[in-house]
C-alpha cells in the first residue's frame, strides 16, 4: 500500500485511512517516507540537471500536508454539492407547490 500511496494510485478514502495509519505508526510513517524520497531522487535523476529540484529536505511533510489539504477539498466540494442539489430540489419544491408558478 505504501508504494500505491507514494505513487498516488490510492481512492480518497484510501488515502484519508492511510494517512491515519502514519500519524500513529512510526514504522509505516518512516517507511512511506523512504519510500517517497527514494521515488523523488529516481524522479528527479531522469530530469534535466539544470531543472531538477534536490531540496528534499521536508519534502515528505509538505507531501503529506498536501495529500491532506487535497482531501479536505474534496470533503468540501461533495459537501457543497450536496447542499447545492438540496437548495435546487428545496427551490423545485416550492416551485411546484407554493408558488402558484405551475398553475
Ligand atoms: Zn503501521
């Protein structure tokens, strides 16, 4: 699973019970990290030196706080959706039967 998180291959939900696992367990937190950092060095060996970006330093962290801003967007935006579909069926509603429109 950590080579599917790394990689970005995980479901959202995936993602949300994995990054709760590593907020508890050392070993896998550490794991997820070596693994992302050795897939940063062999990504950034097959970019043009003058454009490739060494600076790992914190590099897993930033990772981590973006998968997580990602998540709470999408929490976000299905929130959003849902009350926007709510506000069309509650407008629906008060069209057809409080308004007099369809008379
Ligand atoms: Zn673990």
């Amino acid at each position: 699973m950590t080579g599917d998180f790394v990689e970005d291959r995980l479901k959202p939900a995936d993602v949300r019970k994995y990054l709760r696992h590593i907020d508890g367990c050392e070993a896998c937190r550490s794991e997820a990290e070596t693994y992302f950092l050795l897939d940063r060095v062999r990504l950034s060996l097959d970019q043009d030196p003058a454009k490739a970006n060494y600076d790992f330093k914190g590099a897993f962290s930033r990772e981590l706080a973006a998968k997580k801003h990602t998540l709470h967007m999408i929490s976000f935006f299905r929130l959003l959706s849902i009350v926007l579909l709510l506000a069309a069926v509650g407008v629906l509603v008060w069209l057809f039967f409080f308004s007099g429109y369809f008379k």
